[in-house]
C-alpha cells in the first residue's frame, strides 16, 4: 500500500519540481516503486525535468475522463525501472480536475507502487488543494526569503485542515524542505538562517539543499540531480532526506519550540 | 562614500526579515486560519442577540474587537445607544 507524499510549497519557483524529481529519483534508486503525478494542469513541467517530455502521449486529465488506462498514462523512466511519470495537462481544462476523479486515480495507484508522489502547482487553488487532499505525508519546500517562508506558514495552515487525514482527525506528516541554502550568506546575515525558518514554520527539517549550479545544470540535462550529478551536495542532500523518509527517522529530536511559535501556534481551522 | 557608510552599508538584514515575519505571521495565524476571527462572529453573534432583548441598537453601532497581546488579550466591545433609547425601554 503506497504512500502519498504531497511536495508543496505556495510560492512559485522554490523548487517543487525539481525537488519531487529529486525525491522521486532517490527512492526509486533505493528500490521502491514510485509513481509522480504532476498536478499543474495547464502548465506542466515534471515531465521536463524528467527528460520524458517527448513520450507524453496520455495525462492526468485523460485518465480521470476516462479517455485512457492509468497504465497507458504512466511514462516509465529509461534510467530507473521502477521510477513512473503521470504527466499534467498541457491544454486541457483545469475543470476537469476533479476531487473524485483524482481520488479514483490515486486509489487505483496505491495498489501498485510504494510511494505516489503528488508534484503541487503554486498557489492555494484547486490544483494545489487536490494534490494535498489524500497526502499521507507532506514536504513542504522552502527558500530563505520571507515571500516563501509567509506563503509556506499558508500551505501548513492547509495541510492541517483541508487534507482528508485533517478531516479525519488526523494529522499529515509534515516536514521542511529548505532549498537554495547559501551558509556562507546565512552565515553573514544577509538570508534568514535555518533556525530562524524552523522557529517561524515550526515543523521538522527533512534537509537543506544548497544553493548549487548542479541543479540548474542537470535539469537542463533533464535528469533528476540525484541521477544526473549523484555525488553533488544537492543530489547527497536529497538522498538523505529519502533515507529519513523511509524511517531511518527523524533521530534528530524534534526542535523545542520557540517563544514564538508557543505565543502564535498556528490554528487547523 | 565615508568609511562610516561602507559598515552601514553591510548591516544584516536578516534579523529584520525574521522580526517582520514573526509580526506578520502573528497577525495572520489569527486571520487565516479561521481561528480568532469565527470566534469574534460567534461573540458578536450572541451579544447582538442578547442587547436586542432589551434595547434596539443598530447593527453598526457595536464594534467588537479582538487584541492579542504577549501576555493579555482583550476583547473590546463597543456599543453606541441612541440618544432615544436612553430610556432603556424594552425592543420590542
């Protein structure tokens, strides 16, 4: 029964996709079947990312319409064989993303793979709330800059009430993804340091990837980091943070919360 | 440009940026998330019943207000009576 790991952030270009291509990457490279599913109809982008942007034969929509079988939509990588694309849309109407459409194809991967990966589009309208709507498990990535941090406190604010585990009583695991991380900067004061993002969004860091030109590099390579510059702090970086999703857990102690966020504890509305 | 400007120049900035957004997101748990706002509608609510029993006052003619403070928050209710009403004769 696979997991549903939904990477999300709010904010525009902090690196979800790169980031859910990443960690899509590392966890089929330890093994696992994944399966992405890239929910920005209209304008896709992890099917570039992943080289595959010329095998896209059927999409997300095509599926929940009933145009095609889910085993016809999924593109399989050419790297790792047990690593699979759902692409988004490119043309179709957003309206046909449905939330019991999305249900039924999440559902009926569950079965199939270990991990199913939910790539969100930016903002907090219907394509972000259905990515996030049957997470297990939530990344929610970050970059040290106040835009991203305000709209991040958003998207946690969501997980913990418009998920079907928060209506359900429970809790999505959630953790931080803090991407184009300069210590150097840090260091000086010109960003904000990672205790200061983990004292103000106040869940647990999953991992810290460093601002590198790997990235940018591998993704116009379209490879995954993890794939295409494997020994790379970037791709070392993600590899870990599949190792603590995978429950090598979290032997990191969770951080005491600051004043702060003890005086403002964000409310599940 | 003075020796003094070129040390002003690099002060951090950081500190700021985590000042504002400890402000900012303060602010905006309360709004946002549904939280301290419905509860001020639910208060405002009942208030409104309960004056009504007994005198008829104008919708807009009660602020209610809610402040979160450090260590106290206080919730202020506002009510205008009309000069007619000073009486205090029942609503209805």
């Amino acid at each position: 029964m696979a997991k549903v790991l939904v990477v999300t952030s709010g904010k525009g270009g902090v690196g979800k996709t790169t980031s859910t291509a990443a960690l899509g990457a590392a966890l089929a490279q330890s093994g696992q079947k994944v399966a992405m599913i890239d929910f920005d109809v209209g304008l896709r982008n992890l099917d570039l990312i992943m080289g595959a942007e010329r095998r896209v034969v059927y999409d997300l929509i095509n599926v929940i319409k009933g145009d095609a079988k889910i085993e016809q939509a999924l593109i399989r990588d050419k790297r790792v064989e047990t690593l699979h694309l759902l692409p988004a849309s490119q043309t179709r109407d957003k309206d046909n993303l449905t939330d019991e459409g999305v249900a039924r194809v999440i559902d009926g991967l569950r079965e199939k793979f270990d991990w199913i990966i939910c790539d969100s589009p930016a903002g907090i309208e219907r394509g972000a709330t259905l990515a996030m709507r049957h997470a297990d498990v939530a990344v929610v990535v970050t970059n040290p800059e106040v835009s991203s941090i305000r709209d991040s406190d958003r998207i946690i604010g969501m997980l913990d009430s418009k998920t079907l585990k928060a209506e359900n009583g429970e809790q999505v695991e959630k953790h931080l993804l803090l991407t184009r991380y300069d210590a150097a900067r840090a260091q000086r004061g010109e960003i904000l340091k990672v205790e200061d993002v983990l004292e103000i969004l106040s869940i647990p860091l999953l991992a810290i990837i460093p601002e590198s030109t790997e990235v940018l590099r591998s993704s116009n390579l379209g490879a995954p980091v993890t794939l295409g510059s494997p020994n790379s702090a970037p791709a070392r970086a993600y590899l870990d943070a599949v190792r603590k999703l995978q429950g090598e857990t979290l032997v990191e102690v969770q951080k005491q919360r600051g004043l702060f966020s003890k005086l403002f504890a964000r409310r599940a509305a | 440009m003075s020796l003094f400007s070129f040390f002003k120049r690099n002060t951090t900035s950081a500190p700021v940026a985590r000042e504002r957004l400890q402000v900012l997101l303060a602010h905006e748990r309360t709004i946002v998330g549904g939280g301290e706002s419905d509860l001020v509608a639910i208060l405002r609510e009942e208030i409104m019943a309960v004056i009504a029993k007994h005198l008829a006052v104008p919708q807009d003619k009660v602020q209610i207000k809610m402040d979160r403070g450090a260590s106290v928050s206080t919730l202020e209710v506002d009510i205008e009576i009309p000069a007619t009403l000073a009486g205090l004769r029942p609503a209805a």
